[in-house]
C-alpha cells in the first residue's frame, strides 16, 4: 500500500467541513486523500487526471521538438556550417530542457 519505503504515519484532527473539502478534492482529482494533503505541502499543484494527461502530452511534445533542436545541431556541426545559429540552437534546447524540467517539478511528474 505505501510506496518507496514510507514507514512514518500521522494523525490529525480537522473540522469536518476541512475533512469533506479534502474528501472532495480526493475525488475529484482521482487521488488519495493522503497524496491530497502531501501535494498541498510540497506546494504542488493539484490536477485533475485530464489535466494530467495534457501536460504529460505537452512534455512528450516538447521532448520531441528538442529532440529535433539537437538533430539540427548535429547536422550543422557535421557540416561545418554557421556557429552562432548552432549556439543559438543549442541555447534554446538548453532553455526547453529546463523549462521540461519546472513542468515535471510542478505537477509531480
């Protein structure tokens, strides 16, 4: 039932107005309560399953266009072609990746 060695537990008392908003939330987003409230810590954003589906077809869309970013590096430097448009390329791929890397932190991907 728990993942990646989690032994440590916790209780905590809420109102029952808090306890049905998180119990709501937990539904709606397709995820325990637990991962509800251990997200809303860590400052994550909290989507829905379709949400998560988009991004997660934003980033296989975004890999897929820095994939073809290094192609074009690679062809320009195999044919010693012009070195500034190869940094330009190169900085922009560097700038995707990190920009790939925000999306995953964000949503817990």
């Amino acid at each position: 039932m728990y993942k990646r060695g989690k032994t440590a537990y916790l209780t905590i008392t809420m109102s029952v107005d808090e306890y049905k908003e998180i119990e709501e939330l937990s539904k709606e987003l397709g995820i325990s309560k637990a991962r509800v409230l251990m997200d809303a810590f860590r400052g994550k954003k909290l989507t829905t399953p379709e949400d998560r589906e988009q991004i997660k077809t934003l980033i296989r869309e975004l890999h897929r266009i820095g994939v073809n970013l290094n192609q074009l590096v690679r062809i320009l430097h195999t044919q010693k072609a012009d070195w500034q448009l190869e940094e330009e390329i190169r900085e922009i791929a560097g700038q995707l990746k990190t920009e790939l890397e925000k999306i995953k932190g964000i949503f817990s991907l």
